[in-house]
C-alpha cells in the first residue's frame, strides 16, 4: 500500500485555474485546460480523452493520479432503490458512499477521511481511529464514480460519510469550491449540507468562508456530562462552546442550523431530555424572541454489533419528537434509507476489514 510521501495528487483536486497553469507550464496551450476539466468530471481519464494530444494526456497521467475510486461493492436495497458503495481508493484503502433518491433528485452521502478519530460511542465508522484524510479529488471522486455507476445525476451532497469534514479542512473547502465550478460537476452550495460533530475551531473558519452551505451540527445530547460519555469532542469543545460557534454561524449566515440528535436508549430519549434540549437551543440560538428556524433531526441509533447500544421504541421516539414541537423546536424523525443493506457509514467498511484481518 502506498504510503502518504509515495502518493501522487489526485488530477481531480486540481481547479481549473491550476489545471491551467500546469498545461502552461507543461509546455501545453492553457486552452486545453476548458476541454480537459468537464471530461475529467464525467470521468474520462487523459489516456481516453480522444480530443487532447497523447504527449498531454502522458504528462498528465505522469504527475498526477488519473484515478477515481474503484467500485469494489455495491449493495442496492429493495425497499427504496438505496446504493451503498463501499470504493477502493488508488492505494487500497476503502471508503464509503450512499446514494438516495428521492422525488426531488439524487442525494449522496460523501466521506471525507478514511477512518475517523472523533470517536463517537455510536459511530462504526470511528471504530479503529483515522487512517489518512480523503484529498479534495477523492470526495470529488465518489460523486464521480457514483455518477457513472448509477447512470444517474447527482444533485445534492451531503457531507455526512466517514470522517469528520472539518477535521480535514483545507481539502474540504477545495473540495466545494471545485465542486461549484460551472465548468466542471456544478453542484451549488446551497446543495450542500456538511455535519459536524462539534469542531468549534472549524465552524468558525467555515463561517468566515461565507458560502452558502447548509450546516449540520450532530449533537445528541443536551448536557456535558451525557454528551463526552458518547462524544470525546465534547471534552475539548463542550456544549457551551459549540452553542457560542453556532452563533457565529448564525450571525454570519443567516441560514439555518439542522442539528443531528442520535436516540439511544437508556441515554438521552426521555420527555425530559426533549425539554432540556428544547431549552437549550431555544436559549442558545432564540434567545430575547428572535425568529432564527431551529431544526432537529431525530435519528434512532442503528445498532452496531461493536457498541452494543440500542434505539429506542417508537413510543418513546414519538413523545420526544412531540415534546420538541410542542416547545417550539421543529422536529422530524429521520426516514430510515436502505433499512435492508444497513445503509448507515461505516459498517459496510468494517466488515470488509474484518473479512481481510
């Protein structure tokens, strides 16, 4: 496997202008740049590019990595027309991806590193630490590879995969800015939805970017002492401190702030916690009768062999969902997509790990 030092650039976290400068500086017309960029973002290699001299196609495939992420499985449920991908990147590592359909377009679920360190209690996906981060070409790539898999469009991403976005900062927002290239894939950032779950450093640095994402803060608890016994993050940037971040969001954007509540039973699925988190984000975020929308998503945990917690029963998911509304905080319980291929990040990646260990 290659190591970090050995790996080349991925050709798809090039932007235009860069991919430019490097024909220029190739000896190349900087032309070719506007008939090399829309081919590479529907996926055609240089080597297949009929348009581009073979003395530009090899010396791009020479410098940089000419590859998307290969698809090594792909499950497909019956339910609901769910794909779950799990890829093999260039130098074997796995990653991955979900693709949704809904009424309104293709959404699909992009990860950002392979492994994650957060170490969230519930999470599969942070279940042996973080291996390396995805470049900017790679979480491109998936959209990519999905794309060409599927035969369909890709009109939404969210960035809620393996990994934590804003633990991998500088390729994340390399990643949107090419992404929203007219010339390129052309996905808006208002079809953007990156979660967190809780990098306060990150959120404030995203905030100053002034693009217009949707922002996904995962929360799942309404207290410190309940949310770093299942989310270390909480131990360096507590509750206090993300609901400060989430202002600066707020005040900076304008756009509302959908906060992810994972319902674990036994943990944090009581009337009771509903009314605290009620008043948490109504204090925090609404505080002197602003008007600011305030919404959570509720998501019964999906039970993972390693952790051993359970979701709660549908009674009980109810009764918090209606103890939120009732206290002005709009609340949704999250559709389970893929129910039949387990469709949530992480397990699919696990049991590839497991079968090779």
């Amino acid at each position: 496997m290659e190591t970090e030092k050995d790996r080349k650039t991925n050709i798809l976290s090039l932007s235009f202008e860069e991919l430019g400068e490097f024909l220029v500086s190739a000896g190349e017309p900087g032309y070719r740049a506007g008939q090399i960029f829309p081919q590479l973002h529907r996926g055609v290699m240089p080597s297949g590019m009929s348009n581009v001299p073979k003395r530009t196609a090899a010396a791009l495939e020479e410098a940089f990595d000419c590859s998307i992420p290969e698809v090594g499985l792909r499950l497909t449920s019956a339910v609901d027309g769910t794909v779950k991908y799990l890829f093999k990147l260039s130098d074997g590592n796995m990653i991955e991806s979900v693709l949704m359909r809904y009424n309104h377009g293709n959404t699909l679920c992009v990860s950002s590193q392979v492994g994650c360190r957060m170490g969230c209690a519930f999470c599969a996906s942070t279940i042996g630490g973080k291996i390396r981060d995805l470049e900017a070409g790679e979480m491109l790539g998936q959209i990519v590879a999905a794309e060409l898999d599927s035969g369909e469009r890709v009109g939404n991403i969210v960035m809620m995969g393996i990994g934590e976005p804003l633990d991998n900062y500088e390729n994340l927002i390399r990643f949107l800015r090419i992404l929203n290239d007219p010339r390129g894939i052309c996905i808006g950032y208002r079809h953007v939805s990156v979660s967190t779950c809780g990098h306060v450093d990150g959120i404030k640095k995203l905030a100053a970017e002034k693009l217009p994402v949707t922002l996904s803060v995962s929360l799942h608890a309404h207290d410190d002492a309940t949310r770093s016994g299942i989310m270390p993050v909480n131990r360096k940037w507590n509750i206090a401190a993300l609901m400060e971040a989430c202002r600066v969001w707020r005040d900076s954007s304008g756009r509302r702030i959908s906060f992810e509540y994972t319902l674990i039973k036994d943990k944090n699925c009581t009337r009771r916690d509903a009314a605290s988190l009620a008043g948490l984000l109504n204090g925090s975020l609404r505080g002197g009768g602003e008007k600011y929308p305030v919404h959570v998503n509720l998501i019964p945990v999906n039970p993972v062999a390693e952790t051993g917690l359970m979701p709660p029963s549908r009674e009980e998911i109810n009764a918090f969902r209606d103890e939120l509304e009732r206290r002005g905080v709009r609340a949704t319980v999250r559709r389970t997509l893929g129910p039949d291929i387990n469709a949530s990040c992480g397990q699919l990646r696990r049991r590839a790990a497991n079968k090779n260990d």
